[in-house]
C-alpha cells in the first residue's frame, strides 16, 4: 500500500467555473508557469506516485460555483488516474480545500468527524474540527477562541485486504506576518500567528489522542507549515507544532523519521519537502514542512517514507521529466509512505 501527501501550490487556479480544466496558455498562480505546463507537470508527477491514495494539500475549491470532488474526479479522468474517486470534508474559504483522491479498488474512504459539534461560544479539549476551541493562548486568565482556516480532514479507511484505520489531513495556518507595517507589527502579528498555530497544533492532538486511546490505528499527514528550526518564534515558545503533533515518547507517539531525524540536530543537512524563492535575497529556502506521522501499527507493517525531492532522490534526479514536472508543479513535493497492508 502506498499513501502520499502533496500540496499542490493553488490548484484551484488550474480549474474554470464548471471544474473543467483551463489546460491552455494563460499564466498559472505559479510564477512564469502557464496553466498548461503546471496541468501536464501535475499528471507526469501523479502517473509516476502511483499512489492507492494522495492526500492533496491545497485541492481545487468547493464553493457555490465550484467543487472540489469533480474536480480531481475530472483531473484523474483526464490523465487517466487510477485514483478516480475523490472524497473531502468541511470547505473552508481560502480555496485550498483538503481532499483525498484514492483507488477504490484498492481502499475505501468514509468522512468521520469526530468530537462535540459547537455553538458560537466554542469547546474546550477537541471539539469538531469545524467548530470552535476555547483556550487561553497567552495565559492572560482569558480564554480564546481559536477556528480551523482549513478544518482538518478526518476519514476512516478500509483497504481491500482488510485493514481499516483512521487518517487525518491537515493544513496548519501560516505564520507569517502578512499585512505588518513594520518589525513591532510584524513582530506583534508573528507572535499572534504562533499562537494561533499552536493552538490548532493542540486541537489536532487532542483529536489524536482520543483515535490512540481507544487503539485505533492512525495516520495524520499534510503541511504543518512549521518544522525544527524554521523560525525565531520556536525558542520563544520552546517547541513547534511539529513536536505538539508527534507527542511525546511512548505508547500515545506518532512516527515520522524525517521529523525525527530534523529534531535530533541543528546542524548539517536535514530532508526538506518544499523550495521557495525569496526575492529579496534572491536565493531558495528549502524546509520540512509536509510529513506523515503513523502509529506503532504501520510500522509493525514495514513502513517506509520517501520525500520526491528533484534534486535530492536520486529516481527522481535520473528522470528528467519527473525531475522537471516535480519543479514546475508545486513549490511542495510529495511524501509516500508504503506499508504491508
């Protein structure tokens, strides 16, 4: 069984108002990428996974207009994806929805939130993911009440062998300072944006201590926008969303090893899962910043990761047209992880 996480740098950009694809010239939401090329980039980069199921980062938007499930039903049926059937969960209004394209030959996919629906005054613990959390975020005595951007996407899996577990795609909110006017702004907004992250970090284990508790096998995957290291704001709270997720070491801890081996150093190389060009110094910043993390069950299974970095997987670096589509499709590259199952 092979499973795959991949933010797809605005994929909503690739579809017209009737989810058909614009397949054609016009610019892409990718610098200098027609949609065209970011179209047949994406096909060669989901044909080559060859996955039994990707869950997608940033999917195609569910609103009034558009929908996200025909959508990639129609991008599978285009290029002729044996990952043909699409299932989502709450929309959200930043067009990045989250959604899972699978094989229904080989899994089967059910949307199962969990936790308490709540009312405009919120929950405390681990409330629906598209309701409302109540916690004190700046230990002012005060609580506050945080909301999910993008409500992670909660699904109960059965794979045609018989094998059935819980998984989670989520999307964390960014933490960066947009709209500061200067560094006290930024600073001041960044701190909020921690926070805020933080906060959903703790919602999400909270959900996934309860799948745990009960003993129920488990995968939580997607862009945690956060990773050891990345930024200034992790030694002022002391750890990152990262290491909320994963939880601590025993019976109740997630496995990923490229997290792991991340958090075990400060220096030398570290795997990396995204490439951003940052204009002002004219360089790209490479982070960790998608990632799958399982229960003691998969790996009792033979699980095995990989990042579908270009420049860094050697497969990948020999094929020059996956190299090359894995460039132009996203600013993100897909993580797998297969097991027996």
């Amino acid at each position: 069984m092979r499973i795959a996480t991949y933010n797809v740098e605005w994929f909503a950009g690739l579809f017209d108002q009737e989810d058909r694809l614009y397949n054609d010239a016009g610019w892409s939401a990718r610098h200098n990428v027609t949609r065209a090329q970011q179209t047949r980039a994406l096909g060669t980069v989901f044909r080559a996974l060859d996955a039994d199921a990707v869950m997608i980062i940033e999917a195609p938007d569910q609103s009034g207009k558009q929908g996200t499930v025909a959508a990639l039903e129609g991008f599978a049926a285009h290029f002729g994806l044996r990952t043909s059937a699409a299932i989502m969960g709450f929309a959200n209004h930043t067009q990045q929805e989250i959604a899972l394209l699978y094989d229904p030959a080989k899994i089967t996919a059910t949307h199962t939130p969990g936790g308490p629906v709540t009312d405009a005054n919120g929950a405390r613990g681990a409330p629906r993911f598209d309701g409302i959390l109540r916690i004190d975020l700046d230990i002012d005595a005060r609580e506050d009440l945080v909301v999910f951007s993008k409500p992670p996407l909660e699904l109960s899996i059965e794979t045609a062998s018989g094998f059935s577990f819980q998984m989670i795609g989520a999307h964390l909110k960014s933490k960066a300072p947009h709209g500061a006017k200067n560094e006290a702004d930024a600073l001041r907004i960044g701190i909020a944006n921690r926070r805020k992250q933080l906060a959903q970090a703790i919602w999400l284990r909270g959900r996934i201590d309860e799948h745990l508790e009960r003993g129920s096998p488990l995968m939580v995957m997607g862009d945690l926008n956060d990773g050891p290291g990345l930024d200034a704001f992790e030694d002022f709270f002391g750890r990152s969303s990262v290491e909320i997720v994963l939880g601590h070491r025993g019976a109740f801890a997630l496995t990923d090893p490229h997290a792991t081996r991340a958090l075990g150093q400060r220096i030398g190389a570290m795997p990396t899962t995204s490439r951003f060009w940052i204009a002002p110094e004219k360089r790209y910043l490479q982070a960790l910043l998608d990632y799958i993390m399982v229960s003691p069950q998969f790996t009792d299974n033979n699980a095995r990761w990989r990042i579908w970095h270009p420049l860094d997987d050697p497969e990948c670096w020999a094929d020059a047209d996956l190299r090359d589509a894995l460039v132009t499709a996203s600013d993100h590259f897909p993580v797998t992880i297969e097991f027996d199952g």
